[in-house]
C-alpha cells in the first residue's frame, strides 16, 4: 500500500480568496502562489473541486465586467470619448468588421496564381534557346 503526501485542498477562507485574487486579473500562477499552492496543484484544485472552480469564474466574471465596464466608459465619454475603445467594443462585442465586399472575401485579400502546366526537359530546352539573353550593362556607362 503506497502512500503519498496528502492532497492539498482549500479552506473555507481560501474560496472567497480565491475569486478576490482572480476578480483582480493575476495570473493562475500568483493566484496559487498567494494561496500557498504550485500552479499545477491550483490546476488539479480547480478541475476537481467544483466549488473552487466556480470561485475562480466567479472572480473572473468580476473582472471580465469590469474591464469592459471601463472600456464602455471611455467609448462613451461625454466629452472625450475615445474611438479606439469605441471600436474595440464593437468588434468584439457586435461582430464588426472593415468595410468591404462581403463578396470577396469580407475585405480581406485574395491572391490567386495561375501556373503553367510543366514542361517536358526537351520543351524547357526550345523555351531557353528562344529567349535571348539579357544585355547587361554597366552602371556609369551611359547606354
């Protein structure tokens, strides 16, 4: 019978920690970090305990809301309003995208190349003995 060290869990203060640390945009390495955890047991804590999976989005959603709480606020500023948020917002939340011929390829490039069926070895011999050779000449010379 193996026995290991005993699985790490959270406390009953460590859940409300936990969507604190996450509302306040750290990365899950300094969420675990500030609960005493490795970033791979947070990993495992958040995939196996539901609750603590849920205090992570939770604290998620805080942030989520408040950053684009503060994106809306610059888009709608009364008397600065900063366009670039503005469009920001609205590509990412209303799908927005440049003007263009949806047609085309929604304004987006498109480059087709049309290639030559190949040559035979005694085909690409005819094409180089027909083409004449380039003339070069010398930078300065005049001609």
């Amino acid at each position: 019978m193996a026995t290991g060290r005993p699985k790490k869990t959270l406390d009953e203060s460590d859940y409300p920690r936990l969507a604190l640390l996450a509302s306040r945009g750290l990365r899950k390495c300094d969420v675990a970090r500030e609960l005493g955890l490795s970033p791979d047991t947070l990993r495992r804590v958040l995939a196996e305990n539901e609750r603590a999976g849920e205090a992570y989005q939770q604290g998620l959603g805080v942030e989520h809301e408040a950053l684009v709480g503060s994106l809306f606020r610059m888009a709608t500023h009364p008397t600065k309003p900063n366009a670039l948020a503005a469009i920001f917002l609205l590509r990412a939340r209303h799908n927005y995208q440049e003007a263009g011929n949806a047609d085309a390829g929604g304004g987006k490039v498109s480059i087709v190349f049309q290639l030559p069926a190949p040559l035979s070895p005694e085909q690409y011999e005819q094409v180089v003995k027909m083409t004449p050779p380039l003339k070069l000449r010398e930078v300065g010379s005049g001609e």
